[in-house]
C-alpha cells in the first residue's frame, strides 16, 4: 500500500484500523528520532532503540489524546523529548560529551546564521562547533539542536519543550550568544 | 538499525496494547480546566480569612502586647490560614500547568493575573461576610479553634493595660471577670454601653489600666476573635445558662 501521499495526522487517524498506517509513521520517524535522542543524549545504539521503542509504544497507547491543533512532528518530539529525560532522571545523570553528526546542511545552517567565515575549513570547523556545543548548557544546547539540527520553527519548538513562544525566542538568544561567546574563546574567527 | 517496526508491533500484539480511549483525554482535560476555578476561589477565601484575621487583631493595642510593629505582626500572624493558601497555590499552579494548552501563556503573566484574582475575590469574600461567617463557624470545631487561636495569652497583660476573658455577672457599673489564667478581677467601668453590641458569652478584651491586683478600670470592651463563635451564640457548651436580656441568653448574669 503507497502511503507517501498521506500526511501524518491522516496516518494517525487510520492507524486505529490500519496496522500498516502506524508501521508507516515509524517508518517515518525512527531514524529522525534517533538521531534526535543521539544528539541530545549520547547514549548508546541499544539504549537508544529501546528509548525508541518506548517512544512508539506510548504514541500507540495515546493516539487518541493527539491534538489536531499540533503537528504530529511536534507531539512525536516532545514524546520523544520527555522520554529521553525521564532516562536521565531514571540513571540520575545527563551526558556530557556528544557525538554530534554535522552534515552538510547543519553546517551551512550554521555557517550563515553566525556569519562564520566561509573559507574556514571544514573539518576543522566541525570539530570546534562540536567542542562548542559540548561547552554549552544543557537547556541552551537543547533549542540549538532543534533549530539547527532537527530544523524546527519557533513554535514548534515551543511546543515540543513545552514553553511560550517567547521564552523559546528568549532561549535561542542566549544560546546563540553562549555560543558566540565560546565560538570567540576558541578562536574561531567570526 | 535494528527493524524497530517489527518489535514495537510485536510487542504492542504480545501486550495487547490498545489506544486508550478518547472520553479519558477528553475528561482529564475537562477535570483540570474545571479545577483552576476551584482552587481561585478557595484562595480567595484562604485570603479572606487571612484579612478577616488581620483586621480582628486590634492593630490599635499593639503597643500593650509587644515592643514593635514587627514583633507584634509576627505573634499575629495568621499562620494557619497563610499555610493553607499557599498549600492552594501549589495545587493551582500543578493543575494549570497539566492543562493541554498552558504552556503557550507567559508564565509570570499568568501568575500575577491569578493572584490579582484570588486577592480581588478574597477582598470582595471579606467584605460581603463571607470569611467571618466561615471563620465563626469554624470556631465551633475544637482542632480549628486550637490552630487559629494560638495568641489567646499574649493578650492578657494587667499592667499593659489589658485583660482577657470572661464576666461572671455584670451589674450597674462593675462586674466580676475571670481572665484567662482563672484570676478574677472586679471590673469597674462607667457606662455599660459597649456592652449592648456584645455577645459577653464569647471571650472578652478588656482595655483600661489595673488599680490594684484585683480591681481594674475599663476604657474599651471588645468581643475576640476566638470566644464561643457566633455573633449569636447558642451557647451550647456554656457552663452559665441565665437569661439574659443583653446577650441573647448566653449566659451573663444581670445583678441590680
């Protein structure tokens, strides 16, 4: 069955009768979300999948409290968000280096954002954007990595970490500046 | 990767995992909305009571009971009813922030508009009676009695000037008092008006200066917060029982 002409939230309201709609949306989030969990918790290939597990169990259990007024991206992440700190808390402990893939795309994302050099290197450039982000506060890092990395707007990341509009704009402003601020400290020219 | 969408599928089989139903989100939802209003109007009477209770602490002797407006504010306090509101606030704050849609609203807005509203409604529960005919009532139940009324004593101060406690019987221009340490002082004062508006079954404040250590001089007399309860007492567990035509019948003895 082709399901690719059909958005998310028309697969959530099949998936009640139709097995293959559901396997469809986690076809179509697994590897988002774990590269997702990935970035903000390094943990490792086993415990990521089973957090994943966990996160599509609970999205089958609660599909009927989906809100139509989000997007199903939206509610997938904050599940997905939730679930991944429920496990720091469970360990009573949150990562402190990340291996963070940065693809062509983040780098770019980030590249023109910060206004950083062009013709820096970009290995090198790699390698110091992740020393940075690693450098940085957690709740700050957070909303660099869905805006950066996930790609999310505003209001989605409002309402996948569950805050205002406002708060989420305030925090990706001092993340930026924590992040100029680091980025200058390693002498990255800017 | 491993085939995720195959284990989550098995074990949603194996666990007979089923949507929970829709009324359940629907209901919870409702059942949290439902609960701010509640809870504001519960604050607003904590709040009220808390008024209620500054306003019964006769600001105006503060000087006779304790050496500062401080001290004084402290012995006060009303500390059960202040407990009892912020126990409120907690609840109202945990109920709102469950709701669907709160975290879309600034958190600081939102909280300085809902406690706007419980002290506008606790002003207007205080000034339409509300909290004092809550408060009386609740006097009647003894464990509520013991925790509001806990600065009975500190009042009592013969040679600052005041007493606490009850009159026996009454007569022309005196009348025989028991403080609330079981002294009785002969109670003499010039015109018996302030008693009409009193119900004298309730614990009484006697305001006036000490002569000697049995007889006393009464400027002001004043019904307390903490006597029997009621305005009209019924006077169900009075010890007295006269008739009495100043007090509707609870209990103080006309001597002519």
């Amino acid at each position: 069955m082709d399901f690719s002409y059909k958005t998310d939230e028309e697969l959530v309201i099949s998936a009640f009768s139709n097995e293959d709609s559901f396997s469809e949306l986690i076809n179509r989030y697994e590897k988002k979300l774990f590269n997702y969990i990935k970035r903000i918790s390094n943990l490792s290939k086993e415990d990521i999948e089973d957090i994943l597990q966990e996160v599509f169990i609970k999205v089958y259990r609660n599909l009927n409290g989906f809100d139509a007024d989000l997007k199903f991206s939206s509610w997938i992440y904050r599940i997905t968000h939730n679930e991944v700190i429920t496990n720091f808390r469970k360990f009573n402990s949150r990562p402190k280096f990340f291996d963070l893939n940065i693809n062509d795309d983040i780098l770019e994302s980030i590249k023109s954002d910060f206004n950083i050099e062009k013709d820096l290197d970009s290995y090198i450039l790699r390698e110091k954007l992740k020393e940075v982000l690693q450098k940085m506060d957690v709740k700050y890092r957070e909303v660099l990595i869905l805006k950066f990395f996930e790609f999310k707007d505003y209001n989605e990341i409002s309402d996948i970490i569950k805050k205002p509009i406002g708060t989420v704009g305030t925090l990706i402003n001092r993340a930026k500046k924590q992040f100029r601020d680091i980025l200058i400290k390693l002498d990255i020219k800017i | 990767m491993t085939n995720i969408i195959n284990i989550v599928l098995e074990k949603i089989k194996e666990k007979n995992i089923k949507p929970r139903p829709r009324w359940i989100f629907v209901f919870y939802n409702i059942f949290l909305w439902v609960l701010v209003p509640i809870f504001i109007i519960f604050g607003a009477l904590s709040f009220s009571f808390i008024i209620h209770m500054f306003i019964s602490s006769d600001f105006d002797l503060r000087d006779r009971v304790s050496g500062n407006l401080f001290e004084f504010v402290f012995k006060t306090m009303p500390y059960f009813w202040i407990i009892i509101l912020i126990i409120f606030l907690f609840i109202l704050y945990f109920d709102f922030k469950n709701t669907k849609k709160s975290y879309k609203f600034n958190f600081l807005k939102v909280s300085l508009f809902g406690l706007s509203l419980i002290i506008l409604i606790g002003i207007m529960f205080y000034f339409s009676g509300v909290a004092r005919y809550f408060d009386n009532n609740f006097l009647k139940v003894n464990s509520y009695k013991a925790l509001s009324c806990q600065n009975l004593k500190m009042w009592n101060n013969p040679e600052k000037g005041i007493l606490v406690g009850k009159f026996i019987n009454i007569s022309e221009n005196s009348g025989s008092f028991k403080d609330i340490y079981e002294k009785n002082w002969n109670i003499l004062f010039n015109n018996d008006a302030e008693l009409e508006s009193l119900n004298l079954d309730n614990n009484i404040k006697v305001v006036g200066r000490k002569i000697d250590d049995n007889n006393f001089y009464a400027e002001h007399i004043r019904e307390m917060r903490c006597g029997c309860g009621m305005k009209n007492c019924d006077c169900v567990n009075s010890e007295r029982n006269f008739i009495d035509k100043r007090s509707n019948g609870c209990g103080i003895k006309i001597l002519n």
